[in-house]
C-alpha cells in the first residue's frame, strides 16, 4: 500500500515515524516549523538534536510550508506537542478549507489540554470540522523513538470509533520490526497514553532518590490503578489498561532512560529544581502539565488519585519530594481492589 501522507512535526518519534513511513514506501512529506531543522533533514538527512547520528531516507522530504505538505494528502498525522496540537490543527483547517481535501485524521501525541482538560482527538475533532476530514485515528503504545530507529521491535495501538479507519492506519505503519494493533477504545487508550507520563515522573524521582526495585513496582502498579480509576470514570473500557497503550506504555516510560519523563523525574530525586529541569531537557516534558490536567480532573470527578496529587504538590506547591513519599506510605490502610 502506497499514500502520500503529511507528517507534522519533525521531533524524534514525528521524524522517526515519518521515516518509517517512507520506508514502507509512501510518499512522505515532514512538516517542520523551523527552517534550519527542513534544511538539515533535506540537505544532510540527519536531525541531530532529536535523533543523533541517525541518518534518515534520503527520499524523505521536509517542508516548512504546510500548504505544500498538505497537498493532495490521503492522511495528516499530528506528533507535535500536546500545547500546540490546537494552533496547527486550526493551521490544517485552514488548508483543507481551501483545497477540498478530506484526509484521515492521525495522532500520536500523548497528552491532555492543560486548560480544557481534553483529549487530543477531541481537540482535532473541534478544530478540523468533519466535512473536512474522515476519521480521527489515535497512535499510541510502548515506543521510544531511538530504538523504532534500531528497527527494534515495537508494538502499539491504532485506536478510532471507525474499525475501517484503523485498519487501514494499522497496514500503513506495519512492517518487519512495527507491529499495530487496532482498538476501538479511543479515550483509553489516550488516556493511557497521557496518565503514564505522571507515574513515569514518579519513576524517576525514586531512582534519583536512591529508592530500588520494590519501590518502582509498587508505584507502577499502584499507578496503573490511578490511571484506571480516572479512565474508566471518564467511559474508558477497564481492559484498555492492561494492553499496550496501558500497561505496556506505563512500563516502558517508568522505567527508560530513553524516557524524557523518567529522566526529568530522576533529575528532581537527584536535588535539581524544576526550572533548571525545564530548561536543559531540551525537549516537552509532557507529564509536567499532564500532571496538572490530571489533578483537576480527578479533583472535578472526586477520583481519588494520591500519587498524582503527591507529583502535583511536588510540581505545583514546591513540596519537598522527600517528604512526600512517607506521606504516601502512612495514608489509611485500605483493601487493594477499591
């Protein structure tokens, strides 16, 4: 199956997804809004501070006008930050708008809407209007870009209410090392995507602070039933959470150095502020205001989630992380399947 398909996004997993995609022989356009990132892509075929020392197709072309990216386009996928997903979706409207175009909608962005509180798909669905799209297909499981670079294998999940839709996403990326699965859970399985990056921060934090084994399995696991709590009050099917946009994307972002999250969590166990966090990861801490979101939501549907709230008072109210954990430890006793 070959498609002319529009990535936006050139970042580590857009860039590697988009090149994965030209490998399995579509025609691909990457969207960067930088300059300097198109010219290195299309000149040098690397992308150093993303991806370093990885040399991309040599027939993968990047744009910086997303006109032209779009053009004649049979599916657009999102991989930019979760703040900017609105804006460029507006963007994309805009284009379609003008063109007539109809393409299947893709993302594989993991967050929530800091002030809205929604899902990315809900976000697209707003802002790309349906005369103007057909589904909305949503990417997500346990991947790290470096290692879908090594040809690693990886497995994720292709989620949308129209089956047909995620079938044909599920053949466009599948290959020797990717493998899809289709699901029709799409709020489980975003937020999965979007939760795991909290328990991941938490992850993180306890490595830097010294803490072993027992301490990553017992917030993983107690983690998980957070993140399953809140899911399943917002409508998300319970068994979401124990597949790979679940359980399989919360083991592979709380326990990765490939992780920016892990790594952010570790830097603050290990005595670093979180500005200076902020500022030399380089790249979109997305658990940060996931975080956040989260909180909110569990605080509007009284959902209790302690350990989120123990990361919210860490980043939000300047608590001291090392007081939060025996905090954790001495709450009530209480049975472990409520």
């Amino acid at each position: 199956m070959t498609e002319k398909i529009a990535v936006l996004g050139a970042g580590s997993w857009g860039s590697i997804l988009a090149n994965l995609l030209d490998e399995n022989g579509n025609d691909v356009r990457l969207w960067s809004n930088s300059e300097a990132q198109a010219a290195e892509l299309n000149d040098h075929h690397t992308n150093q501070h993303y991806v370093p020392d990885f040399h991309y197709s040599e027939s993968l072309t990047a744009y910086t006008d997303l006109a032209a990216a779009l053009d004649g386009v049979a599916a657009v996928l999102f991989v930019v930050p979760t703040k900017a997903i609105r804006s460029v979706a507006q963007q994309v409207a805009a284009v379609l708008q003008q063109t007539h175009q109809k393409p299947i909608i893709i993302h594989a962005s993991k967050g929530l809407e800091l002030e809205t509180h929604k899902r990315l798909s809900q976000v697209l669905a707003e802002e790309i209007p349906a005369d103007l799209r057909q589904a909305i297909v949503v990417l997500s499981g346990p991947s790290h870009a470096e290692e879908v670079a090594k040809r690693d294998i990886t497995l994720i999940t292709a989620a949308s209410e129209d089956t047909k839709a995620a079938t044909f996403v599920q053949q466009l990326f599948m290959n020797d090392y990717f493998r899809i699965y289709t699901n029709n859970d799409v709020i489980g399985v975003e937020l999965g995507a979007a939760l795991k990056n909290i328990i991941a921060l938490g992850a993180g934090a306890l490595h830097g602070l010294g803490y072993g084994d027992d301490a990553k399995a017992a917030l993983m696991t107690r983690g998980l039933a957070e993140i399953s709590r809140l899911g399943v009050a917002l409508g998300a099917q319970p068994l979401t959470f124990i597949g790979l946009s679940g359980v399989g994307d919360l083991i592979v972002t709380a326990t990765s150095v490939h992780s920016r999250n892990w790594r952010a969590g570790n830097e603050l166990g290990s005595g670093q502020d979180l500005k200076t966090v902020i500022e030399t990861m380089g790249m979109v801490i997305e658990g940060i205001p996931s975080t956040k979101a989260a909180y909110e939501l569990a605080q509007q549907q009284s959902i209790e989630m302690p350990i989120t709230e123990a990361i919210y008072d860490v980043l939000y109210n300047n608590a001291d992380i090392k007081q939060v954990i025996p905090q954790l430890m001495r709450r009530e006793g209480k049975p472990e399947l409520q």
